[in-house]
C-alpha cells in the first residue's frame, strides 16, 4: 500500500513539476519575443501580398506592422480552457432550468 501511494505521488509530483516548467519556459518565452514586421503591399499586376520579409523593389501602398511569432499556449491554460468548455457543456445539459408552466398550460 505504502508503495502505490509513494509510486502515485512521485507521478502526481512529476506531472506537476512538467506544467509548472512548460508554463514558465513559454511565459518566458513569450515575454522575450522581439517583435517581427509585418507587410502588406500590392505588386505590379495589382494582387495583394501580406508577408513578413521586407516587399521587393516596385511594391506600392506598403504598409508595416509589429506583431508576434505564435507561441503554443502552456499545457495548463490547454487543460484549463478544456475543462471550462467541458463544464459548460455540462451545465447545459444537466441543470437546464425548468420551464414553469402558464396557466393556460396548465388548464
């Protein structure tokens, strides 16, 4: 007994300490993210391009913009965001409100 609550532990304890690293590296991550540039511009033949390298020689109406490279939400926020939608799918199906009757349905 004492060896499958030790083994379970060390499991619970492992677990833990993978989604408090994988929270801290991508948090860390994510604050430390140089902003990249963004462009939008039309070629000769009048098509729109929207591309992060800089446009070629010839492009007009270039227009520039900061963003951020995707990074991956934290397995946590993962799991958090799951259970929330899966609570209120529950919720919805389980402890619907009743409807209360009129009194012309109840006649």
């Amino acid at each position: 007994m004492k060896k499958t609550l030790a083994v379970i532990l060390i499991i619970i304890i492992g677990f833990s300490g993978f989604l408090y690293y994988d929270w801290h590296t991508k948090a860390k991550m994510q604050a430390a993210e140089p902003s990249v540039p963004q462009y939008a511009w039309t070629d000769a033949q009048g098509s729109r391009h929207f591309t992060d390298s800089p446009p070629p020689k010839g492009a007009t109406n270039i227009k520039e913009t900061k963003g951020y490279k995707h990074i991956e939400p934290p397995l946590v926020v993962t799991i958090r965001n799951k259970a929330v939608e899966y609570y209120g799918k529950v919720k919805d199906k389980w402890f619907k409100p009743k409807k209360k009757k009129t009194r012309k349905e109840r006649k």
